[in-house]
C-alpha cells in the first residue's frame, strides 16, 4: 500500500469517526472532497457554507394562528408510533404540527392553554422560503391550513406579515405574500436531480430556524399514499418537525423540492424524507398566483393499475397503461367514447406507464384542451380526441352506488357461481347485472377483495344478467384459453376490474 492511498485511507475513517461523534445542534460533517489530482485521489473537505451563506436568508420560518385549535397539522396515515417503545401506530408523519407542550406555541399557559387569553387557539409552525424578490413565498398547505394571514419570521430575526395567496391541498403546497419588498429570494432548478445528488434541506426543525443539514436524493417518483399526485423525492439528510414548506437545495443552491413529509418510528429524523418536486411545485405555484386556486384537466373515468393477471386477461404485451374501470355520464371520456376496459396507453404519444402517470399528465392540463388519448381496445389501437373538463372538488368523481336487487321479488336465481371462484349472486334486477350475495372467505373472489353486495356489471368483456349469461361467459373465457377472467365490479367506491382464475371445467 502506497503512503498516499494510507493516507487517503486514514483521512475517510477520520471522517466518519466525525460524523458518528457529532452530538451538537450543529454538528460537523465532511461530505465530500473537493479536487482530484491527476491519478484520480482526492483530497481536501469541500464545505457547503458558500451555498448556504447564499441561501439561507432567503429561508423563513412561517407561524400562523388559529381561532381554534386543530387536532394535527399533518395527514395521518396507519402504521407508525409515537410512543416509548416505537410501537408502529402512524406511517406518515407531517411535521408542522402543533407545539402542545411549549408555552409560546399553544401549551399550558400559552394561547392554546385553559388559561390563555381570547379562549382556545391553536398555533401552526413550519418553513417556508421566499421565490422573488417581492415578497412571494412558497410553503406546505398543511402549514397554513385553515389561516388567512401569518407571521414571517426571517433568518435575521426580523418578523413581517404575509396573507395566503392561495393553496393547494392536492400538492400540499400554499403560496404566501408578504409585505415590502427587496426581499432575498432563490430560484428553482431547471433540471431533475439524479439519484445520488447531493441536497441540502434548510428549515425551522422544532423551532430551531435556519438549521442547514445535507444528504443525497434516495430515490425518486416516491408514492407515499398522500394522494393522487404523488411523486416524492426521497432524500436522507436530516428533516424534522417543522421543517414542512421548507426548501431542499441541490449543490448549486437551487430549489428541486419541498420538504412535507418523513417517515420516522419515533416522530424524529431517521433518514428518510419527502420533498415535492421543483417541477410540480413550480406548476402549482403559478397557477396559484394567478388565480389563488389550481384547475386540473379531468375526463371523467375511474382508472386502476394494470396486473399481470390482468394483462393476460386482456390479452395485452405487458402490463402497462391504465385500465378504464369506469365512465362517468356526461363526462368528456362519455363524450369521446372511452368504455370500461378500455387501456390507455399514450396521451399526445406519449406513453403512459401506469395509471397514477395517467392521473398526473392529465391533472397538468388546463381544462379545456384538446388532448388525443391512444387506447388498447379489443387488441386495436384507437386515438381518441377528448377535450377536458375541469376537476371536481371531489379528488375522485363518485359514480352511482351499488344498486342491490329487491329481496322482495319473487324467487330470485341465486346459487354459487362454480363453488372454486368461492362467490354465490344473484340478479340485481333491471338487468343491471348480478349482486354478489355470499363470498367465502378463503376462496379466490375473497382473496381479490369482492365483498358481499358487489355487483358483477360484465364477465371477460360480457355483459350479465342473470345465471346463464355468467356461466356463458366464463365458459367462452376458458374456451378462449385465458386462464383467468377480467370481472367487472360495481361497489359503494365506484367501478373496477379484478381477474379471477379459471380453473378447468
């Protein structure tokens, strides 16, 4: 072994040895080396403190009262814990959540506390950061929730005043207007960080404004369960409570995301958190200050992922696309003649991956365009031009709940649909197709998730109404040499698809 490459050596396991000992507010890393010599050995620490000198005043901390208090500031999810002994009892954290035992941020003897002043209120605290120079400043809606004005505290310690602009639950992304002007600001990155950047995450952690932490980008396109929209960057430098709205920095000190959310069995950082893009955020922020309000294109459809089982019901190459479950009447997809199963596989030409990419590309187009949709129908290839509507207030429009035949009637059919798919039904009445009266609970229909009241709306593209059409239909399929049928159910949640194994007759 060489002196130098001993060297180098000795200087890494300094480095880390640095890292694992750091226990202050601010502790002291060494992320990276900064030049190479010709043979390709570093040497030497690079700092960050040049990025963060710039942007860092352009971080603030952003606290907003409310007349009464709310019970979280953050979205709960099943699957984490907050207590002692890390009990998994929430999986999404939020964290620009109330300070209920700080007397400055609504515990005892605070504005929230019994014996505050004015009765209950409830105080909200995160970050935030300014993107132009008159005052415009980008945060989390769950930050801002509920206001229409807050406090802006900046990293000088100077407090101003700003009024919400607008919000946008879907993103979780606000934009505030502060008073004055001249303010520092920072801009946007034009391109998407790559897996393995490094990022710098500015924030208000626990009331600790302008805390600076690094790390790199873990992984992209990060569907946390938050909504329709997702498509996270998930980074790992540190990130706590409170640090919701604030900025996260690629190298250069521009923008490519919003911090909103980790994941943590204890509520504290444990490397892995969640940033809104700078591309979405970017589209968001501009309609809201344009409009206070953000329009989304809508069609009008109930979509699902595409399964391998459901690929080969369909006869499709792979799985991929978005499968249309169900139309909505009077929607733009009725009026350009979208039909359940149909698979959407292209929008403009360019191809769509899965249906959460669906729900995206179409939620960036404002109403009333023109879009051409490519669709898998019946193994051919259709473009059908559609011109889109404007999203309901609702993230999903709902379609007529199951209609379950009268038990009054007389004598109706129902028997078990070929014991091994484990359902019985029986008519719905008014041909509106056959309603699922019993399942057992370790069967294949149970298994898929069809619950008793379902209502069986087609089998492998047939409709049925009774017995004779379902036992046709799956007689064909097998006949056809699929090895499972493509059903179509209609429940209290709207329409979807779901592939039953054929076994042999």
């Amino acid at each position: 072994m060489t002196s130098r490459m001993r060297a180098a050596l000795l200087g890494t396991v300094a480095v880390l040895a640095v890292g694992a000992g750091a226990l202050s507010l601010q502790p002291s890393r060494a992320p990276f080396v900064a030049s190479a010599t010709a043979q390709g050995v570093q040497s030497g620490p690079m700092s960050f403190a040049d990025v963060v000198e710039r942007v860092k005043p352009a971080v603030v901390s952003v606290r907003v009262t409310q007349a009464a208090p709310q019970a979280t500031n953050y979205r709960e999810q099943p699957g984490l814990d907050e207590d002692e002994n890390g009990q998994m009892e929430r999986f999404m954290r939020r964290f620009g959540e109330q300070f209920r035992g700080d007397p400055r941020f609504g515990g005892p003897g605070g504005p929230r506390g019994p014996g505050g002043p004015g009765g209950p209120r409830g105080m909200s605290q995160g970050s935030g950061f300014f993107i132009s120079a008159d005052g415009y400043i980008v945060t989390n809606n769950h930050v801002v929730r509920g206001a229409t004005e807050a406090d802006i505290v900046m990293d000088s310690g100077r407090t101003i005043k700003a009024k919400v602009v607008g919000t946008d639950p879907r993103t979780d992304l606000a934009l505030l207007k502060a008073e004055g002007t001249n303010f520092p600001f920072v801009r946007f990155a034009a391109n998407a960080p790559r897996i393995g950047d490094w990022v710098l995450a500015v924030g208000n952690p626990f009331g600790l404004g302008g805390t600076v932490t690094a790390g790199i980008v873990s992984a992209r396109g990060r569907d946390i369960g938050s909504g329709p929209y997702d498509d996270f960057l998930q980074i790992d430098a540190a990130v706590n409570r409170g640090n919701s709205g604030g900025p996260t920095f690629n190298a250069n000190g521009e923008v490519i995301g919003v911090n909103t959310a980790i994941f943590s069995p204890s509520g504290g950082n444990v490397g892995i958190a969640f940033a809104i893009p700078s591309e979405t955020t970017q589209t968001v922020v501009a309609a809201l200050r344009e409009g206070g309000s953000v329009a989304r294109g809508w069609i009008g459809v109930q979509i699902q992922a595409i399964t391998p089982e459901i690929a080969e019901s369909l006869k499709l190459p792979r799985a991929e696309g978005a499968l249309v479950a169900g139309v909505q009447a009077g929607s733009p997809a009725a009026s350009a003649d979208i039909k359940p199963s149909d698979v959407i596989v292209a929008v403009d030409g360019q191809p769509v991956r899965d249906a959460r990419e669906l729900t995206r590309r179409i939620g960036a187009v404002r109403p009333g365009t023109t879009v051409r949709l490519t669709v898998l129908r019946e193994g051919a290839e259709r473009a059908l031009p559609l011109t889109l509507g404007r999203l309901p207030g609702d993230d999903q429009a709902a379609l007529p709940n199951t209609r379950r035949g009268s038990r009054g009637e007389a004598a109706p059919e129902t028997a078990p649909i070929a014991p091994r798919l484990g359902m019985s039904v029986e008519p719905a009445g008014r041909g509106e197709g056959m309603v699922v009266t019993e399942v057992d609970p370790a069967g294949p229909a149970a298994q898929r998730g069809i619950r008793p009241g379902d209502v069986i709306l087609d089998v492998a593209g047939r409709s049925v109404a009774s017995m004779r059409d379902m036992r046709e239909a799956l007689t064909a399929a097998r006949a056809d040499g699929r090895r499972s049928a493509l059903i179509r159910l209609r429940s209290g949640e709207g329409q979807r698809f779901v592939a039953i194994p054929l076994n042999p007759s």
